[in-house]
C-alpha cells in the first residue's frame, strides 16, 4: 500500500513538472486559449505522451494505495486506464476534420474530466479518516473546477481553466498520495 502511494505522489510531481516544461518548450500552443492536449502534436509530443502517462500511473497507484474504498479505488482505476488509453487516440489538430482517434481522444479527456473530482468527492470522507486536512477540501475545489472549465470553454478561456484543472488534480493525487503514507494505522 504504501509503494503504491509513493509512486502515486511521484506520478503527480512528473504531470506537475512536464505540464510546467510543456509551457516553456512549446509556446507556439495558446495556453488560454488551447486544450493541454495540443502539445502532443508538437515537437515535444513525447514529453506531454509522458505527462499522460503519468496522469494514467498515478491514479491507478493510488487506487491501489486506497483499495478498501471499493467505490473510489474503482473511479480512480477507470480514471488511471482511460488515461492511459488516450495517446493512442491522438488529438485533432485545429481547424482540421474531426478523424476517429481525435474523437475517441475527446471522449476519453471528457470522460477522466468528468470521472476525477467524482472519485475525489467519493474519497472525502476516507482521506478525512486518515487525518489529511488538505486532500478533502482540495476534492471540492476540484469539483468547483470542474464548472469553471465547462464555463470558460463558453467565454473563451477553455485553455487557461483546463490547465488549472488539470493542475488541481495532480495537487489532490499528491495530496491524497500524502494522506496514505502519514497514515499509520495497521493495513488489514
């Protein structure tokens, strides 16, 4: 359990950091304006392939750190797969037809956008019980997000709300990741 949360605190760090580098190396992508995803189709696609893969390890890491929350460690093992299912289903670059992948790559980013602040709220109550003070109100701050985004993609400001989304959910994996290792309570 608690090699699972280690490598789910890593997972949260590396998103963090290449989502960070993705906007130093590539500022040819709008960062308000342009969904996270375009920097795959970029000269350093792999460096965001990595951040995606990151984004899939860690949510199935701590599924398995928080395996006894049937329900939770279920959403974040969904979350963690379809994550992992998206680089092979590459984004649509802009102002081209929709292809098959780009559409299968939309409906995997809509569904882990929708699945994430679900299996946060749905841990609230655990990550309480193991004494974190950060992780439940960060799943709420997640879930306002969630809103944001939806009304930012109206206005015109899907890119800059989508990357703190985004940002707000590699915070509450490290925070949750955290919560699991402090917790010194015996594992059953």
């Amino acid at each position: 359990m608690r090699l699972a949360a280690v490598v789910a605190a890593a997972a949260a760090v590396v998103d963090l950091l290449v989502l960070g580098l993705l906007h130093v190396v590539s500022p040819d992508v709008d960062p308000v304006a342009r969904p996270v995803s375009e920097y795959a189709l970029g000269d350093f696609g792999w460096l965001a392939t990595i951040r995606t893969l990151a984004q899939g390890i860690g949510p199935i890491a701590l599924a398995v750190a928080l395996r006894r929350e049937r329900v939770g460690a279920l959403l974040l093992l969904v979350v963690g797969l379809l994550k992992l299912a998206m680089p092979l289903f590459p984004v649509d670059p802009l102002g081209t037809p929709a292809t098959g992948a780009g559409q299968m790559h939309d409906l995997l980013g809509n569904l882990t956008f929708f699945l994430f602040p679900v299996a946060a709220l749905v841990l609230f109550p655990a990550l309480r019980r193991r004494g974190s003070r950060l992780a439940p109100p960060a799943a709420v701050v997640l879930a306002v997000a969630t809103v944001g985004v939806l009304v930012a993609n109206a206005i015109g400001g899907f890119g800059l709300a989508q990357r703190a989304y985004l940002t707000l959910c590699a915070v509450w994996l490290l925070l949750a990741a955290l919560a699991v290792l402090r917790d010194r309570r015996p594992e059953t």
